[in-house]
C-alpha cells in the first residue's frame, strides 16, 4: 500500500495528471512534481481535563523545496489523514506558484475534532503538535498557517511554543497570528476578500449587474461568512442561501447575513438561526442563484450533482471542492458556468500570509490599505493570466490555473537540478 492512499490524495494526482498530459510532462519529471518531498507523522500524547491522557495524530507534508520554503494552513478535523494531507499540500503547490510566491507547497493537521475540546485541551493539543514539529519547521524552512479548524489563537500558541523553545519572539514561524503579536492586517478577511473580488470581476466580465444576481455560500466558517457579509453588503448581492455542517437555510427574499454572523458569535453554529427557512443541504448547491460559493470541504460538487448546478458563475473557496468527474461535466458547460478554480479563487489567504511572513522577517508593519491592495493587485494579475491562456489554449479555467503553477515548479527544478 502507498503511504499516501487516499482518496483525496488520489483526485489530486488525477487532476495533476490532466494537466501533465497537457503539458506532455515526461514521466520522471511528473512523479518528482508530484509526490511530497517529505512528510511527517506524530503521535501527541495529551492530558485531558478528566485526568486522563489521550493520543492524537498529527501531520505535516512538504511538498516541494524548490522555489523557497514550504507555506501552508494546519487543519484540525475528525477525518484527516495522512494522504488527504499530502493532497492538500500538492494544491498549496500549485496556489502559491500561481501567485508568484517564493513557496512550495505545504499542509498539516491533527486528526481531532476541535468542537469536542475544551480550551485547555485545545491549547494543550496545539502546543503538543508544534512541539513535535520544531525540529522540522522554521521561517526559513516550513512556514505555518491557518486552515479548516484552527484560528488565530492557535497560531498564537504555536508562535509562542517555537519562540519559547528559541528563546526569542520568532514570529514568522507561522502566520494568520494575532495582530497583537505580529500578525498582520487584514489577514483574518484575505480569504473571502479575494473571493470577492474575484467575483466582482468575473460579474464585470460577464456584464452581470450585481443589485439583479443572487448568491449561495456553503459553508460559513472564516472564508464562507466573510464572502457572504461581502458579497450582501460591499458587491450588493442577494444572499439567498447559507449553510454550515449544522444547517442549510434558503430564503428567496435574501438572507440577514449579519443577523447570522451575530448568531453564530454568540452560539457557535447556524443550527438555531431562522428555522423556517432550513432546507436539506444537498440541495443547497443545486439551487437557483447567480453566483455559488462551496466554501466549506472538498469533493462536494461532483458527478452526481455538477449537471444539475444552477449558477452562472462557481467560486471556488474551499481547497478541492470539485472533483476530476464533476470538472469533465463542468468542462461541456462551460459557456454556462463560469468557474474560478480554487488555486485562483482561495488565494487571498496565502497571499496575506506571505506579507505577513515579509513584515515578520523585516520586523515591518503596513496598513490594511497597503495589504489590500497589494492583495488585489496579484489576484488582478492571475485572473488575467489565468482567463486569457484558458481562452488561447480553448481549455478549462482550472487546467490553465493549474498548467501555470505546474509550469513554475517545473521550470525551477529543471534549472536547479534533481536535489529539490
Ligand atoms: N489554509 C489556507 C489555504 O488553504 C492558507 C494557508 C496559509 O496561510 O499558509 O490556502
């Protein structure tokens, strides 16, 4: 068995396979591209409130050293594995070489259900697991960040246990800090901002007036209720339906996005919030609107439902939500359906991480304004580079989302040589 197996782990490779074929990458050059150059597993043995000690799983995989040190997200969930991981890390790949960051790719995690936890838990499980990592991350190394589960507390955690170990405030080890202890502006927002923008853009293109279009967000985390609260009250859309993992609310009349951001800071998840407008959240995807948004987990549009999608444009928030047999659907609706892949779409967040990192390392601060723009300024540029090959090249945006970063990373380890 492959030490990667995994399903997720799986749909990256077939993606990047696409993409390789495209491309005509020989053999060797594919499997150095695509497998992890390293990749770590933990045992964290933790204290429990009850006095008991119970064992976690963590994880770290470090996808390519070739254009810098890695950079990617800890993610705490349930069902993280090893190989969905190394999955998540490949993308990080291919995002930060889009962007034009000096990254490869990175990701890691505990398999635990933070929900379950108790802060003091919590915090003991974050500390363990920075702690198993210190001998195999640094700022110069493997930069760290926030993904699905964690928050900026815990990357206060982190930064506090690797600084406590040198001895000093090294507080580029991880980014999506606190602004209090060094991170930066705008970083909590950078995700849904630039999903936002992107949007914006996409509907500008498309000659779509946003006070007529409709928008559905799946997914109502950091990046899902950020993008929601923009898109109804910044672009002016209609927001017509929100869900997260405990509910699906639909309302034709518009949804108080607000009203919904308060409820859940208050109590922790939509389940309570306007119950006559629940509805099943299978369906939420496959309803009207003009913009969809899954901004929660992986492989939710897939072969079952991508026919029946009812959107004019998808944004793609979360990492992977649409899978290789979805995107052959996708691909022949394509003048029905406008897609913002992923790597494109999710990107504000690794790009504020990376001014984050820059200020760190030159003990520098910007304002909000500078990030923002900064940030609109790279998402601008990809976009266009992304829409303009897909259009010469007649193919998905994906495959040339996707053929730019592969090429990057290629390029590099071509004029570098076989170490990386
Ligand atoms: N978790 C985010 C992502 O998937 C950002 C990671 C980071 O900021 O390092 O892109």
């Amino acid at each position: 068995m492959h030490v990667y197996d995994d399903e997720v782990f799986k749909m990256a490779c077939d993606q990047f396979e696409v993409i390789a074929d495209y491309l005509s990458i020989d053999k060797n050059d594919r499997e150095r591209l695509m497998y992890p150059k390293r990749a770590v597993a933990v045992t964290l043995p933790v204290h429990m409130d009850d006095g008991s000690t119970k064992t976690f799983q963590g994880y770290r995989v470090q996808h390519h050293l070739t254009l810098g040190p890695t950079k990617g997200g800890t993610r705490f969930a349930p069902s993280l594995s090893l190989g969905e991981t190394a999955a998540l890390a490949m993308w990080m790949s291919w995002k930060c070489a889009l962007s034009n960051l000096p990254y490869g790719g990175a990701k890691g995690g505990v398999t635990v259900d933070p929900t379950k936890l108790s802060r003091n838990e919590l915090e003991n499980v974050s500390r363990r697991y920075m702690q198993e990592m210190i001998p195999f991350v640094g700022p110069h190394t493997d930069i760290m960040g926030p993904d699905m589960g964690t928050n900026e507390q815990i990357m206060a955690w982190f930064m506090d246990t690797y600084s406590v170990y040198m001895g000093y405030a090294v507080n580029e080890i991880v980014t999506g800090k606190p602004v209090a202890i060094g991170g930066t502006e705008g970083r909590r927002e950078a995700t849904g901002r630039g999903v936002v923008y992107l949007v914006e853009r996409a509907m500008d293109m498309l000659k779509m007036d946003p006070e007529k279009c409709t928008a559905i967000v799946q997914g109502f985390g950091n990046v899902g209720s950020v993008a929601a609260l923009s898109l109804a009250l910044k672009t002016g859309l209609k927001v017509v339906g929100i869900s997260d993992a405990f509910a699906a609310l639909y309302d034709p009349k518009g949804i108080d996005v607000k009203a919904a951001e308060q409820h859940v800071l208050k109590k922790g998840n939509l389940r309570a919030f306007c119950q006559n407008n629940h509805v099943d959240p299978n369906e939420l995807l496959t309803m009207k609107c003009d913009v969809l948004v899954p901004a929660a987990v992986d492989r939710v549009i897939n072969s079952k439902n991508a026919g029946k999608l009812h959107c004019r444009i998808l944004a793609e928030a979360a990492n992977g939500p649409t899978t290789p047999e979805a995107d052959l659907i996708l691909e022949k609706r394509w003048d029905e359906i406008f897609v913002i892949p992923d790597i494109l779409c999710n990107a504000g967040g690794v790009i504020v991480s990376y001014f984050e990192w820059v200020q760190g390392l030159q003990s520098f601060l910007w304002s909000e304004t500078e990030v923002t723009d900064k940030l609109f300024r790279i998402l601008e540029h990809s976009f266009t580079q992304v829409i303009r090959r897909a259009k010469e090249h007649k193919i998905a945006h994906r495959t040339a989302a996707m053929a730019i970063g592969v090429e990057r990373v290629l390029r590099a380890k071509k004029t570098r040589g076989l170490f990386p």
